[in-house]
C-alpha cells in the first residue's frame, strides 16, 4: 500500500516535469522565424548565388554585417537601430535590434531562418536582450512591461522587413547585376 501511494504520487509529478520539457522545446522553435520557399526550375548553385548576392548587397533600411558563405548556405547578421518614440523616456532605451539571418538553399527551393533577435541599450542600462525572454535581461524595474513589448513589436516588425527583402531579392538573377564600365 505504501508504495502504491509513492507511485500515485511521483506519476503526476514526472509527467508535470515531461510536460514542462516538452514546453521548453517548443519555445526554441518559437525564437525564430522560419519558412521554405519553392521556386520553379532554379538550381541549388544559382539560389547560393542569389543568396550571397543578398548579403554582400546594402539596404537603405538595415545595416547587413558578419556576412559569410559555406557550401549551400550564406549568413548575415542584420541590425537595426532603435530610438524612442517619445521626448526623455523612462528608460533610454536607444540602441539596436541584431538577428542572425541564415538562407539555405538547395535545388528549387530556399530555406530561410531569423534567429538571435536582440535588443542592446546605447547606455548599456536599459537592454533587454533576448526578444523572447518574458522580463528583458536590464529586469522589469528598469524597463516596464510596456516598453518592453513596444521593443518586441519594433524587433518583430523589422524582421518583416529582412524578410521583405530576402524574398526580393531571392527572385532576382544572380546574373543581374549592374555594368560596372
């Protein structure tokens, strides 16, 4: 009988801590944005090729740096100044959003992911990190809550706009660049 209740006891309690695991793996997932796109009759060497021209391309919106390419694969770490929309905010929250854009690609179709979205305070104060964590990193008495969700809106917004671009540029010919005479 004793042991019956230690097992009737413990039973719950693992599938609460298999559940809580299981949670935490999908929140990995949910750190980034991610899609295929499939294209019509392009070789995998031509979609590199776009890619590579994608990230050694400047943008008018957002500053491409770290930029490398391996194989099927090209990389880029794009940033994004931030600035406060309002005279002396409480905190200063000035800085920068960074994220890792990755593009794979392989015969017909691409594949691209954001990942490592960041804010990063000027000051050094008022960052708040990792755009997933709940409390950003600088602690809610720094930084409220709603401030912190205007920054997560402005870091989800700016990767619409990597990707915007991405996709843009994803359709051009790696051939199709300007006469350089």
């Amino acid at each position: 009988m004793n042991k019956l209740r230690k097992s009737l006891f413990i039973v719950p309690f693992l599938a609460c801590s298999l559940f809580a695991a299981a949670q935490e793996g999908k929140s990995e997932l949910d750190k980034q944005f991610s899609e295929v796109v499939t294209t019509d009759s392009v070789p995998g060497s031509n979609l590199t090729k776009r890619a590579v021209n994608w990230v050694k391309a400047e943008s008018p919106r957002f500053k491409k740096s770290m930029g490398v390419a391996t194989g099927s694969k090209a990389e880029c770490l794009a940033t994004f100044k931030i600035k406060a929309k309002e005279l002396n905010p409480n905190p200063d929250y000035t800085g920068m959003i960074t994220m890792h854009v990755t593009i794979e690609c392989k015969d017909n179709k691409y594949r691209y992911s954001i990942t490592k979205m960041k804010h990063t305070a000027s000051n050094g104060k008022a960052s708040g990190g990792d755009i997933t964590n709940i409390v950003p990193e600088c602690g809610s008495m720094i930084m409220p809550d709603k401030t912190w969700k205007q920054i997560k809106g402005e870091a989800f917004k700016s990767a619409s706009m990597v990707i915007s671009e991405l996709k843009d540029g994803m359709t051009k010919n790696a051939t199709d660049s300007k006469d350089e005479w």
